[in-house]
C-alpha cells in the first residue's frame, strides 16, 4: 500500500465511529476539531452523575478521563491512518481534580509509523486549566 | 504519625469505599481478596452491554479495563496506608482481547513509600489468561 | 514556606551542577537554556564512541537517550523549585533511529505542585527531527 | 513463518551481543541466567564511578538504571524472538536509592507477540532489596 492511497478520517467519520461503540457513546465524546494537517483531533465530554468519583462530588473518576484519552489519542492516529486502532499501551499523569467541568481533550500525534503511532493528548476544563495528560502507543499495521 | 498507627483495610472496608463511587459502582467491581501480607488486592468485574467497544461483539473497551486497573491499584497501594489515594500516574499494556468474559484484577503493592506508592496490576479472563497488565503510581502523602 | 521564597535556577546554576555529576559528566550536556518564564529547559549531548547501539553504527544506544531524557526533565522542573531532584518514575518512546547527530532536548514543565512535578521531553537530532519523547515524573516535596 | 523455526537465543548467545554493543559494554552487562520455559533473562551491572550520581556517594544515576532496564528487557522478549529487538517504549520506576551495590536484574516476558513484546524488569541490590522497576514495549516485527 503506497502512502497517497490512505483517506485520512473527517470530524464526521470519527463521529459516526464512536457513536456505534457502546461504551465510547457512553463516553458522550463529540469530536469538535479533526485536522490532519495539524494531525490533531479535539473531542469534548460533559460530565453525568455516573462519572463521579464521589456521589455529589461532581469530580470526574479517574478511570473516565484515562478512557477519554485513550479514544482521542486513537482517533488521532486512526484519522492519520483511516480506521481505528488497537491501543497497545498508554500512560496518564493526573495533573489537578477534574470538578464540575466538561472536558476538552485535544490529541496531537507524535508519530504515525507504520507498525505504530504514538499521540499525546491534553485534557483540559472549559476554562482552559490543563487538567490531565496522556501519551498513548496504537497499532498501526495492516492486518489485511 | 508512626507506622503502627496505620490500620489496614479489609476486603469489606473497601468493597464499602467503592459501592458509594458512582463510577466504581458503574464498574461492577465485586472484592474477592485484600491481603495486608501478600500485600494483594483481587477484584472481579462482570461484563455489560455498556462496556463494549463494538455493539454486540462482548470484547471490553480498553478504558473500561484501563478504570479497573487505576481502582484496582488504588486500592492495593490504599489497603496498606488505610484510605483511598489520589491517583498521580498509571501506564496500561494490553496484551490480548478481552472477550465475552469476566476480569480478575490481581493488584501487589510493589512500594508503599511515604509519598507516593506504586502497584502492579495483571488482569485475567475467568480461564486465567493474561489480558492486560497496568502499573500506577498513588500519592500516600499524608495532607492532614 | 512560600511561594515567593523560591529562587528558580538559570542555565549557569544547571550546568554547575551537572558538572559535578560522573555521570551527567559522562552524558556531556551543556545547558543552552533555561526559561522560567516558558518553564523550558534546553540541553544538547554530542555523540561519542562509547554511546554506540553497535560499534562503527554512530546509532545512540536508547539508554543513553532515555538518560538524557531523565536528566533533562529533571532540570526543568528542579528550575521550577530551584534544586535538583528525585525521580519519581519516567517513560520514554522511540520514534526514530539517533544517527550520526548531536542530540538537543527540550524539556517542558507541565505541572510543578508541592509534592510531584511533571515534564515532557523533546528529543531532536540536529536537524530538527523528533526523535525521542520522555515524560517525567520528579518528587518536589520539600523533606527539610 | 511458523512458531517452530525460532531458535531461542542462549546466554552465550546474548552475552555475545552484549559485548560487541559499545554502551552495552560500559554497562558491564553479565548475563547469568536465561531461561526461555521461564522466559526470564537475568543479568548483573557492578558499579563503577562513572555510574555516579554524584562523586563519592557511590549512588547509581537513574539513567544507568533505566539504561539496564531497557536493555535486560530487550534481550529478554530478544530471547524468545531470536534476535535483539527496537525498543518501541519503556517506563522505570525508582523505588529505593541504589547506593554502595551491583545490580542484579531480572526481566520476565509477559507476552512476546508477532508485532510487540511486553517484558517487566525488576532491579535488586546485591541483598535482593528491589531498587527500581520496569516495563517495556519492544518491536519484534519481522522485517526481513
């Protein structure tokens, strides 16, 4: 497969992607930027009771912004490559509470390789507080 | 605060802290062990429809299985301190698919240091096989 | 102790004490920059013989870039809270071969709090190629 | 290429490319046991003064450490591909200050796949104290 032949993914690709996977639409993810020129994708999340940490807390469990990240990176990627891709690991540093705030995660590749890509991915509040970072390794090899 | 003061968490201390954690409620985590000398925590976590990565297709999300191993760790490294921690960093490597089964979460404390502590975690499929494996890091720093 | 208490350092305070570490000696970094303001640290480390994956390759060994990423990271948020530090836990990913280049770091602050601080790392080959990136995690906390 | 052809590798074998890798030599890298039904590589580093983290206090430097990770992770997955392997990523826990010692390493394989390898690394003192930990991605694609 030569280069010029990969489409990369659109906003609405991505979209369509994750709206037919169960747990990533219960991740309420909606892509709000897909740049392949920038190689950067950008998803937003609103919070719901089922993601609290604590009950009436309203800060974000831990464990749903690693999977924010880890869907954003691979739609990063996947939109380089033009599918989705198996993660093969990924790393997230907690950086301050998510509370009472949707969240704005902005994904920028750092390498689309042919085996694999790695993507960084910035997890933000409305406010523009950086809030968690992840760094994530996707497969990138065609199977077929 | 000197280090007999610590009083350890059993398997019903923690099965508690997480049945009031509307996310870890969310993520069905049934406490199967927590043994202060092996310093090992064990966790079961049943599939749902809400988990899949693809209608139908029974295979976990990866973030699902990455929330799992964050809690899952937490509570190890937490078990030897006697409460909940903040989470300050954890790496997720999936090995296999994890399909139309249950997840044993295995979690040894590795460090239990003053500051911060570090677990592994393994997870399983119910015959024993190896699905993915994580590794956090959890701040025990004593802020009162 | 408060905030205003700390004296970041500057590039020439960085590169008085790595020339006091056998190893960091051994690495040969010099410190190009020392930003407070963008929390940005600048280190460049020339090839030597005694750096090589196979002998006569010119191919940095990936330990001596992972070493490199250490150290670099380390400064930049020991800049931040003006000593050198701890390290907690980092990763590094390897994008592309380190051939016959000088390497320059760059390392940026992500998050410097009371008890953790968090960098990224840039590695480039002298032409501006990414080569390398590392993210850190160094212990801040004041033990004194 | 089927699963029969693989000749795993021996610890002459691995010493052997040890010792043409010229940072794999200053390492002072001793192979002592390789064993592919256990899929463990264990390997042993004597200090020396340039491993100094700072001069006189015979501590190890991080970079050192993290260096003989990656390289006891590499041959370890190495051994059961048959060949040394790209690292595609690494991370290192430090647990203890590595201090007056020799480094005694041991890496088990957790999944040694067509495409990636996973191997954990544990780093002891000479009294079996653990120092440090690691976790490694290596690319074991076969390009030919």
């Amino acid at each position: 497969m030569s280069k010029t032949e990969v489409t990369t993914l659109t906003a609405a690709d991505i979209q369509k992607m994750l709206d037919v996977s169960p747990f990533n639409l219960f991740l309420g993810l909606t892509v709000m930027d897909a740049d392949p020129v920038k190689q950067e994708v950008t998803m937003r999340s609103a919070m719901r009771p089922e993601f609290e940490r604590r009950p009436g807390s309203k800060q974000w469990h831990g464990g749903v912004i690693a999977s924010v990240i880890d869907t954003v990176g691979d739609f990063a990627v996947g939109m380089m490559v033009g599918r989705g891709l198996p993660t093969v690991n990924f790393r997230v540093d907690y950086l301050r509470p998510a509370v009472d705030t949707a969240l704005v995660a902005v994904s920028r590749v750092r390498r689309a390789g042919k085996s694999v890509g790695v993507a960084d991915v910035d997890v933000f509040d409305e406010k523009g507080s950086l809030l968690a970072i992840g760094r994530g390794t996707y497969s990138t090899l065609d199977t077929k």
